[in-house]
C-alpha cells in the first residue's frame, strides 16, 4: 500500500511503477502487469459490471495467467472510491485485491490518502504486507534547487510557505505565481489556492469574475454528487 497526503505524487508513483514493470515485462517475459485507475469507477455500481469493463471472471483469468507468470496488478486510488456516495464499489474493490493476494505468483500495489488509510473503517481493516509513505519532497534536494533554477529568490520565502510547497502540487501553483511575480507567502494551502484562482482566473480580462464563478459552480455540484469528476458543462 501507498499512502500519502492530498497531492503528494501518489498517482504519479503508481503511473512511474507501471511503466517500469510494463518495460521489464518486454525484456524479460516473467511479469505481466495490470494497471487499474479505481477513480475511473467511481461512478458506477458494482452491479454494473459491463459498465465496469471488468469481466465477472477476472479473478479466474488471473490465476489461470499466475500459473505460468509472475502478475502484478496496480489499483491507484482507492481513496476517490472512498468518497463516492455508492460505497459498495470500494468494496468490490478491496474484495479483489483480498482474493488476488490469496493467489500464489500474484502481488497487489493500490494507493490511498493517508487520511482514508486510518479513518475509512473499510480500508483501516485490511491488512498490508508492506506500507509505504509518499513522503514531501526535500527542502533541499527538490525544492530549493528547482526555484533556484527558475530564478525565484528563496531568501524571500517564509518558513510556512517552504512547508507548504513542499508538496508536489502547491509547489507546481507557486512557482507559477512566482514567476508572475505574484506575493504568494501564505500560511495555508487554501491560500495558496486562492491566491492562485485569484491572479490565473479573476485577474486575466478574457476570464474574470464569471470564469471563478464557474469553477465555484463546478466545485458545489462535486461536493453535491461527492466525486472528483462531473460530465461537461457547456455554457
């Protein structure tokens, strides 16, 4: 199991592992990895399993496949599953990977938010061979570096935004202010975002005021359905 906060690079870990066993599988025919993106399921219900695009004999055709090769199946975010209002797709899931790692020649990778991981009684159950932390990067080793780089003065950074930006998602907003030469020393990542919607969106005159109110629309109806993805909204 993954684990890490909200934009900590979970995904991007998940996506990273898959290419790597999907090349290793080219060279050497002794793996067959499988790449699950759970959030595309959010939306529907386990019952619906066409819609789901998985066949009801999924397990069955892995083990058939682990008797002559090492499969490695990788479910990313187990943690959009967890906010959906259909709670049973979580556990369609977790019943997978519950019987997949009863299946010898086969591991399972999946990732979650850290907060799921202990407060989502479904998930703080089961139980994981290995854990793993996607940690914040390295104020020195990632940080500093890449905003020296893009010539922004750190000197001028206060010690609560450091922190901030050291995860992967608040640094990409900053250091896009920054080159804007936008003040961005906040004390929150709410700031952070605010002060980010305020300068890309309210303050560029092909987009304003009714573009924010647009994405303050969008962001109300995910919080309505509670899912990370609505259908497009033509205006």
């Amino acid at each position: 199991l993954l684990i890490g906060g909200p934009g900590a690079g979970k995904t991007c870990v998940m996506l990273d592992l898959q290419e790597k066993l999907e090349e290793l599988s080219k060279s050497e025919n002794s793996i067959f990895p499988i790449f699950l993106q759970a959030r595309e399921f959010a939306d529907y219900s386990p019952n619906d399993i066409v819609a789901l695009n998985i066949p009801p004999n999924v397990i069955e055709s892995i083990a058939r496949l682990a008797e002559s090769i090492h499969v490695v199946v990788v479910i990313d975010s187990l943690d959009v599953l967890s906010i959906s209002r259909d709670h049973k797709t979580l556990t369609f899931f977790l019943n997978i990977l519950n019987q997949l790692n009863e299946i010898k020649n086969v591991t399972t990778v999946t990732s979650c938010r850290e907060f799921d991981r202990h407060y989502d009684n479904r998930i703080a159950v089961q139980k994981w061979q290995k854990e793993f932390t996607c940690s914040k990067l390295d104020i020195g080793r990632d940080v500093l570096p890449l905003l020296n780089s893009l010539g922004i003065d750190s000197c001028s950074i206060s010690d609560e935004t450091i922190e901030i930006i050291r995860t992967p998602r608040e640094l990409a907003l900053f250091t896009e202010l920054a080159q804007k030469n936008v003040n961005n020393n906040v004390v929150t990542s709410q700031a952070l975002a605010q002060r980010y919607l305020d300068e890309i969106v309210r303050n560029n005159k092909l987009l304003g005021d009714e573009a924010l109110k647009f994405i303050e629309d969008i962001a109300s109806e995910m919080l309505r359905i509670r899912k990370l993805s609505i259908p497009f909204i033509k205006r």
